[in-house]
C-alpha cells in the first residue's frame, strides 16, 4: 500500500532521476486485509469483522453490489469484483530498489488511511 501522494512524488522523480528502459516499483507496506482492516476500523471507531463469508458468497455480493450501484443508487459499491477476487492472492512487493533510487520515502499507512478518511468525510462519503 502506498499513498497516491507518494506515487506522485514517485513519478515526479522518476521523470527527473529515471533511466531509460528501466522500470521503477513505487510501493510501500505490505499488509494482509485484516491488517488494513484493523488500522481503519480503529481510525474510524469500528471493530473488525468477526466473521468471515466465503469466497463465491462475497463474490455473489461484490456483484449485486456493483450492480446495484449502477442502476439504482449511483453511489460507491460496498464490494467490488476486483477487489473480492484479490483477495484470493498473497501479494508481495518490494520497492526499496525503487525508493532508493529515486530518493523516495513512502509516509506511513496510518497517516494516509487517517487524510484518506478524513477526506472522504468531508466529501459526505462516510458518516
């Protein structure tokens, strides 16, 4: 996970620093969903989930989801396709090469989920 402010700083450098043909990874932490989970359950005053739903079950509400933010509310969806279907796969990535190179320094998680919220308080997106 990184900051989208990180990944812009990231390419500003990567226009000034970069080499030709060579490919930079802008990343930050790795974490697990329960460990994203945790961090904005406690930024927002909301537990994590105790239970889990199986995996076509989340995938069948990802749909509806999608669906019914379509063609009825026009709002966010509460799950996406994409984003059940990641969480089938372990991903790790590792950016130090990058951030070196480019002299990048990603902020912490807690930081950006703590401006993303806010923003998307003020925004009217979440009570």
């Amino acid at each position: 996970m990184i900051d989208a402010r990180d990944i812009a700083s990231g390419l500003r450098a990567a226009m000034k620093v970069g080499r030709p043909r060579i490919r930079y990874l802008l990343g930050g932490a790795n974490l697990r969903l329960i460990e994203w989970l945790t961090i904005v359950g406690r930024l927002i005053g909301r537990e994590v989930p105790r239970w889990q739903v199986s995996y076509p079950l989340a995938l069948i509400a990802a749909y509806a989801s999608e669906w019914g933010a379509d063609h009825l509310t026009g709002r966010m969806p509460m799950a996406t396709i994409t984003g059940v279907k990641l969480t089938r796969h372990s991903m790790h990535f590792e950016a130090a090469t990058s951030q070196k190179h480019l002299g990048l320094k990603s902020r912490a998680v807690e930081e950006s989920a703590r401006d993303a919220i806010a923003w998307f308080r003020q925004k009217g997106l979440l009570n």
